[in-house]
C-alpha cells in the first residue's frame, strides 16, 4: 500500500498542487476538523459511495490515526484505484483545518 507522510501531504498542499483528499472518519471527529478542501466519506459509506470517486484520479486517504484510512486506501485499490494513504492520521497533522 502507498503511504504518504502528514507532513508530505502539507506541503504538497501548501505549495497548492491539486489534491483528492477523502476524510473516512465519522461525523463527530470530522467536526473536530477536517483537512481544507477535503471530502468526507466515512468508512462504512466507501463501498456505496465509490461512484463519487474517478478511477483516472489520484486519491489521499485521511483518518484519526492511519488505520481506516489504510482499509479504505486498501479496498479502493481492489476497485481499480489510485490512491494512497495518509500514515499517522489527523493525530499527525499539523497543517490548517476547516
């Protein structure tokens, strides 16, 4: 599985390149803060709502620790996708929320 670091993925924000980021946490830790411009999908919801996902897409995955997001990150890839997961979750984020 592909894994991209918090910090990576800050600066890869940060320099404003264009990033798919998907949020698989529940509603109430989203509401604690979500990552700018990040899409929330919980993980129970990813299977029913794939179809709001592109295949010729490249996708970060985002949970509380890296573990969710990991299966979400794993299942997407079984489903012909591009994407790759935030390792350390939220709890290692240290750029802005929303």
């Amino acid at each position: 599985m592909k894994e991209i670091s918090a910090k990576e993925l800050q600066t890869k924000l940060e320099k404003g390149e264009e990033l798919n980021i998907v949020d698989v946490r529940e509603d109430d830790e989203v509401a604690q803060g979500i990552i700018p411009g990040a899409k929330h999908i919980r993980l129970s919801e990813v299977p029913e709502r794939i179809n709001e996902l592109e295949k010729d897409k490249h996708y970060y995955m985002v949970c509380r620790s890296g573990a969710r997001s990991g299966r979400a990150t794993e299942f997407l890839k079984e489903q012909g996708y591009d994407a790759t997961n935030m390792a350390g979750g939220m709890l290692a984020w240290e750029g802005d929320v929303e």
